[in-house]
C-alpha cells in the first residue's frame, strides 16, 4: 500500500514528498520542527482525546490484563512467602 494512499485512509494529512535529486528539501525542516513541537497535529486531532476514544476497547483490555497480572504476581508472591517456612 502506497503511504498517501495509507494516510488517506487513516484520516492522516498526506506525507511530504522528499527528493535531493530535485532538490525538493525546502519544506522538509519546518514540518518535522512543527511534529516535534506537536505530534498529534499530525494525526488530525488538537488533543482532545480523539486517539484515546478511537481505541477504547483495546486500553480497557490492556487495563484488565495489567490489573489481572498485578493480583497473580502479588498472590504469587505472598504463597511463595508463606509456603517457604
């Protein structure tokens, strides 16, 4: 897959074409200046939360496997301590 044609679909602004063969590096210094400044510019969004919401269901079950292997640690833990006398 062509990267506008990725871009496009994910509804990110189209990627700069670079040549130094044609010298076609002008706008190349002020756009990666502008990305690390503020990357969510870039996605389409102006921070308010849009990433976030598009990936929801995808953070709560990272939330629940993190909580989840939390408890078995710590379990494991605490009979390992009171197996080990």
């Amino acid at each position: 897959m062509q990267p506008n044609v990725y871009c496009k679909a994910a509804s990110w602004l189209s990627p700069i074409y670079v040549s130094s063969k044609d010298g076609n590096l002008a706008d190349i210094f002020p756009t990666l200046v502008g990305v690390a400044i503020s990357p969510l510019s870039v996605m389409g969004t102006s921070g308010t939360g849009l990433i976030a919401g598009n990936y929801k269901k995808e953070i709560k079950i990272a939330a629940v496997v993190g909580a989840v292997s939390a408890a078995v640690l710590v379990a494991s833990v605490v009979v390992y301590r009171l197996t080990r006398k």
